[in-house]
C-alpha cells in the first residue's frame, strides 16, 4: 500500500506538470526533474518487489491453431466495432476475418460498400459465420447511415445481393445486424434553434405517442419553429429505417438471414424514433421469424454480443447469469443515453447472447456485478461495501463480470480506483467495461464473459484453456486500461490542454497540426499509468486457469495507443501483457 500511495504521489505531480505545460517544450531542468522521477519510479518498484518477492516464473505464450473462421463486415471501423469483436474471438478460438482498411470508413468519409459486397462475396465459404452490418453495406458505416438517404431501388438491390449471396453458400449461416436512427436530427438539417426545436418537439410528440398528457401548446409552438422541410427530413429518415427493417424481418422470415438484431442507437424514454420501435416490435410478434429477430438498444457493442451469441449457439451453451448490484437503487437507474433502466439493459443483453437470468450466484455460471454510479446520490459506504462483494465473488473462484458505469464519466464514481487501493485482483475478475452508454459497458462485459466460458468448454485441452485464459486477460486488461485511466482520467487533461492550446473542438481534430500532439500526449499519459499500475498487487496477482492446476501471473505489461479517428473521444489502444506460469 506504501509503494502504491508513492507511486501515486509521483504520478499525481506528473500529471499536473503535463496538464499545466503539454504543449509547451520542456526545458533542461524539468527534463531532469522528469527523469529523476522515473527512476525513483524505477527503484520503487525494485524496492517493492525485494520486499515482496514474487513466485518463481515461467514465462510462456499463447500457441493455439483457431477453432473456427468469423467473417466480420463491421459497424463502422472504429475499435469496438472491429478490433475488439476481433479480440473477443480470440478468446473463445476464432478467426475474425475483417475487410481491408482500404474498403472501411473513416470518420465521415464512408466506406466502399460495392468493394465490400464483392469482398464479402469473395471471402465467404461454405460453414462460415457471418457478422454483417446493414449500415455499413448500404450506406458504409453508422455515421453515413446518419446522414444518407437509401433509395427503395438501393434497398431492394441490397436484398436481392443477400438473396443471391445465401443461395451461393447455403450452409454459410449470416447474423445480420442494423441500427435505428437516434432522436438527435442529422446535420444535413442545419441552424441551432431549429434543431433544438426538433429535439423537443420530438419528445412530445414521443409522449403523446405513448399516451401521456403533453402541453399541446408548446408543441404547437416548437412545431412553428421548424420548417416544413427540416421536418420532412426528419421523419422521412425514420420511415426510411422502418421500410428497410420490414424487408430484412422478410429475409430472416425466409432463412436469407440465420438471425436479426435491431439496436436502438442512444435512446431517450420518448422520442419520435420509440414510435418506430413500438411499431416494429408490433411487426415481429406478427411476423414468422419473431423467435430470430432480437430488438435491442445500444449499436457499438451488437457484433460482440452477436459473436457471443454465435458461439453459445454453436456450443449449445446458454450461461445462467446472476444480476448483482453495487446499490440496490442502481438497478432501476436510468444511465445518460440510455431509454430503459439498467436492469432492463442487463435482462436484454443476457438474452441476446442466449442466456437466461439465474436466481442466486451459486445456480450461476457467472455473476453480471453492476455499478452505476452516481456522485449525487451514491456514497462512499456504498462503494466500499461493493468492493468487500466483488472480493468474496473472486475468493469463491465465482466467475465476475464487473461492468463500472459512472453518471458523470468522472473517476470519483468507478469502482477501480478502490478495488486498486485495497490490492484487489483483477486479474481475477473474467470480464471489465466502463465505456460509453450502460448497452455499450453491459455488452461488452457479458459478451466478454460469456466467451471466456465458451473456451473453457468440457472438450477443451489444457493448452486451448490456457491460451483462452491468456487471450481473456490480454482483452480485461486493454478494457482497464481505456475504460478506467484513460476515459475517466486521462481524457479530460488532454482536451484541457488541447483548448488551452486554442484548439476548441477536441470532438473534430485538425490532423494536420495537433493530432500529432494529442497522440504525443496520449502516450505519455498512458506510459506514466501504466508504469504504476504495473507494479501493483492487483495486476500482478495470480490467477488461474479453469479446468486446470495451473497458475499464471502477469510479469509485465506494455500498451500503445493513438486515435482511430480525429477526435479524442475514443482511443485504439493494444494491451501487450506478458505472462508466465507460476510454478506451486
């Protein structure tokens, strides 16, 4: 505990000089004072680990030949969408198959999608497994989907390409997913007052859709305000959606498309798109197909959870997860960008990768640990009893997914930062997510611990749960990692000093001047906590490999990242533990 509060201090001051003067060239005694505290850094953990020595070490590295080939046409190219999916097959032994980059979106540019439908074509065989975003193949990628129109010619010429492709490999099986529009209006419709406008008129009239008085007159008054064009747009971008989902309910009717998730992307309680959504539900009940068409919410984490899906299926595996909570008022908690509680979140993404709920955690296969924090309401008791849980969970070698959500997006309301004070292992736990909305965290955690399980199958050798263990650990870390120290710490200096340096809209990079530094910085950031959290218990800690007698341990740990697009809102980041078995 000693080493670790040091180890923090110097951090701390670290932090504070890259904050105070990131952009500015360090001179030749601040340089000096840098490196003399790195290596006091240095010889700290020399110290730490002469008085805690560590258990004798094989290092040793992951040899397994995939067990099975994804072909994955991503949402869009940033890394939840495409590398991480690609990560999680890992786990459970598949090949993630992706696009070139060269055919992929980038920000707002779109990607090829008629290079991508002959990709497709090309690369799929007999007995693949096909992950297919709609959004990217029609209009390439979820920000294009935003703004684009489809054509019924161009939807229709989609269909008859998913017809033609299903006929050519029948025995290839297609998890398709697509998005519905969010509530904000796409930029095409221009003018901040009309917009606000839209936005509110759009909540009432959600609200009167689902039958609750509204102050009619202000919707009259918000509707004056918007333009008989603007509003067109608007809803004619749903109708679009809706026409377009019609027909891919018609293809999973048909067996064109094994199975059809439909995501709500940032969903409010009311709004014009939940009237689509109530309607299309309506659609599926009466369809043939409702056993195969799962409607959701969230939009980034679908191709891991269907990848999840996919292999329980595959598996004939539907794990039984207990729901626990950090406060008992966090179940019924509505997150930011979220239109449904948080528990009913957790009911949805256990049924989409094939699970059910179970009663208590010893009926369970793991145990779904949610924290939604809130500073405003929450307390410091609350949390610390939340810790004293998550550490019986591990002690009883219960497997843990621990999805740390913050209100706020702020350090003060995660779990991690106690769980680091008091040395908890986290190598133990068998899933981490703190991103985004509670469908983005609470998705990736269940699909994450759902594929950890999947690679500890009866049949598996001890070399295959070895490496699926290592290959488990390497993505917890890399959630560690973004999540926690760089979403809740390290993102708010970076735009602070971004600003400071006149650079106003860190959401929108100027690639041609700072991004270089923003990247400069983002390293530097990330070394510094890296060089700490390396060195401590709960990274260090032992864990073990199911099924097995054996131990292994993280001796090292090294990341780099940078940004996938030209902003700092996410980041692609590589997580490089290093691993050994640790001898009884």
């Amino acid at each position: 505990m000693i080493y670790y509060e040091i180890c923090n201090n110097i951090l701390a001051v670290q932090r504070r000089e890259h904050a105070r003067k990131e952009l500015i060239p360090l001179s030749k005694r601040k340089r000096g004072l840098l490196l003399l505290a790195l290596l006091l850094t240095l010889a700290l953990g020399l110290w730490h680990l002469a008085i805690h020595p560590q258990p004798a070490l094989t290092p040793v590295a992951s040899e397994r030949a995939p067990q099975g080939r994804v072909l994955l046409v991503p949402l869009d190219s940033r890394p939840p969408c495409r590398a991480h999916v690609a990560a999680l097959g890992r786990i459970a032994g598949r090949d993630v198959v992706t696009p070139p980059g060269a055919l992929m979106d980038y920000y707002s540019a779109p990607g090829d999608t008629a290079g991508l439908r002959a990709w497709l074509q090309e690369t799929i065989a007999p007995g693949d497994t096909v992950l297919l975003s709609i959004d990217q193949l029609l209009y390439g990628g979820l920000l294009a989907a935003r703004e684009h129109t489809a054509t019924e010619t161009a939807q229709d010429a989609l269909v008859a390409y998913l017809r033609a492709l299903h006929a050519a490999q029948p025995t290839a099986r297609i998890y398709a997913f697509s998005i519905l529009p969010r509530l904000t209006p796409q930029d095409t419709i221009d003018g901040y007052e009309e917009r606000r406008a839209l936005i509110a008129y759009s909540r009432l009239v959600g609200k009167e859709a689902a039958g609750l008085a509204i102050d009619t007159a202000e919707r009259d008054r918000l509707r004056a305000k918007i333009s008989d064009a603007s509003l067109a747009a608007y809803e004619g971008h749903f109708d679009e959606n809706a026409r377009l989902n019609e027909k891919l309910i018609a293809l999973t009717e048909d067996g064109t498309l094994a199975r059809l998730v439909l995501g709500q992307d940032d969903g409010e309680p009311y709004g014009i798109p939940n009237i689509e959504k109530y309607r299309l539900q309506q659609t599926i009940e009466a369809s043939g197909a409702r056993a195969r068409v799962t409607l959701t919410h969230g939009a980034d984490e679908i191709a891991q959870t269907l990848l999840a899906a996919c292999v329980n299926e595959q598996q004939g595996f539907s794990p039984r997860v207990f729901v626990a909570y950090a406060e008992p008022a966090a179940a019924a908690r509505v997150m930011p960008y979220m239109a449904i509680s948080v528990d009913a979140t957790a009911d949805e993404k256990i049924r989409l990768i094939g699970g059910r709920r179970a009663d208590t955690p010893e009926d369970a296969d793991l145990v779904l640990y949610l924290n939604a924090s809130d500073a405003e309401k929450g307390s410091l008791d609350a949390r610390a009893a939340a810790c004293t849980a998550l550490s019986r969970l591990v002690e009883r070698e219960k497997p843990t997914a621990l999805v740390d959500l913050s209100k706020h997006f702020d350090a003060r309301e995660p779990l991690l930062p106690l769980l680091l004070a008091r040395d908890f292992p986290l190598t133990r736990l068998t899933a981490y997510a703190g991103w985004n909305t509670t469908s983005n965290a609470v998705g990736t955690a269940l699909a994450e611990a759902s594929l950890a399980l999947a690679a500890q199958r009866p049949d598996a050798n001890k070399e295959q749960r070895e490496a699926g263990a290592m290959a488990n650990e390497t993505f917890l870390q890399g959630r560690i990692l973004e999540d926690y120290f760089y979403l809740k710490e390290d993102i708010d200096p970076i735009n602070r000093a971004l600003k400071k340096a006149g650079y106003t809209n860190t959401a929108d990079l100027d690639l041609e001047h700072n991004h270089r530094w923003a990247t400069a910085m983002l390293q530097r950031r990330l070394a510094a906590q890296v060089a700490v959290y390396k060195q401590t218990r709960s990274l260090r800690a032992p864990f073990p490999v199911p099924g097995t007698d054996e131990m292994l341990a993280i001796y090292d740990l090294r990341a780099s990242a940078g940004f996938p697009w030209p902003r700092t809102f996410e980041i692609d980041l590589t997580a490089q533990p290093f691993f050994a078995r640790v001898a009884p």
